[in-house]
C-alpha cells in the first residue's frame, strides 16, 4: 500500500490534532511490532516482526465509505478473497475485507512488489470511521495477535 498516499487523504479531511489514533480504541499492538509512522490523530502503522509484515490503524473523523478508502490504496491488481458484514465487540457492526495484490516493499524501502495478503476492518465509534489493518505476504504464517488487534476496534468503557 501506498502509506504516504493514504496519510495525505487523511490528513486533507481534517485539520489535524492531538492524541492518537487508539484513543478510544481499546486497541492493542502485539509485542514485536514497532511503531514506524503516525500522523495526528489519523494514522498509525506498526512494521511487524516479520518482513513485509504490518498493522495499521486509521481513524477518519467522518462516516466513510470503505470502498473509497480501499480506491485509495495503492495495492497492484488486487482481487477481493473475502467480504462480509460481521459483528466485533459484542454486537458492533462491522465490514471485513481480504485481499490479495502487490505492493512495493515499504518496510524495506525497496521498489520491489511484493504479493501480500491484507485483512481489514471497518467500523464505526463516536461518529468516526476505524479501519484496522493487517498485511503479510502470501503463504506466509497468519500472525494470530495481529488478526485479533484488527478485531479489537471497540469503543474504550
């Protein structure tokens, strides 16, 4: 994906402002994976402990459709795998998504693609938009902490 693309999407809806994009969430990065970008209240993303492995959290300060964000990714000939209605958090409505596409190495800075599966929620908490998402290369071992972290967009009691 295009990180830097997408955080100027971001950034453009909304003045930016303080905290942090898990402020409300009760949200939780799995050990090993380390911060590598935030931007406001709007983005973050986590370079996981595997290679071409990430999380990322985006909070949009609108109700936003999750088809125009995944127009703003930049993943090379993505096919959907799976999408479906679901429920988090109890009984918070959701939508999940899975694809499969290509991408330049972004924790490696290299111009190489790289076939990656990305997994991602959206929903929505005190009238903003969260997407939590999960990227890997494919064939690669699904990292059980980091699909739950995706699953964990619930509103902080």
């Amino acid at each position: 994906m295009s990180y830097r693309r997408l955080a100027a999407y971001l950034v453009a809806l909304a003045l930016a402002g303080c905290g942090s994009a898990t402020d409300e969430l009760t949200f939780k990065v799995p050990a090993g994976y380390v911060s590598s970008l935030s931007v406001g209240p709007f983005v973050q993303i986590w370079k996981g402990p595997r290679p071409h492995t990430a999380l990322m959290l985006m909070a949009l300060p609108t109700k936003a459709s999750l088809k125009d964000i995944q127009s703003n990714a930049d993943v090379k000939d993505a096919q959907i795998v799976s999408q479906s209605n679901i429920r988090i958090c109890g009984d918070q409505p959701a939508r999940y998504v899975s694809l499969v596409g290509e991408h330049t190495g972004v924790d490696t800075g290299s111009s190489d693609r790289v076939k990656e599966q990305v997994d991602m929620i959206a929903t929505y908490v005190n009238s903003k938009t969260y997407m939590g998402i999960y990227a890997r290369p494919v064939g690669s071992p699904v990292d059980a902490a980091a699909e739950s972290a995706i699953h964990d967009l619930c509103p902080k009691t």
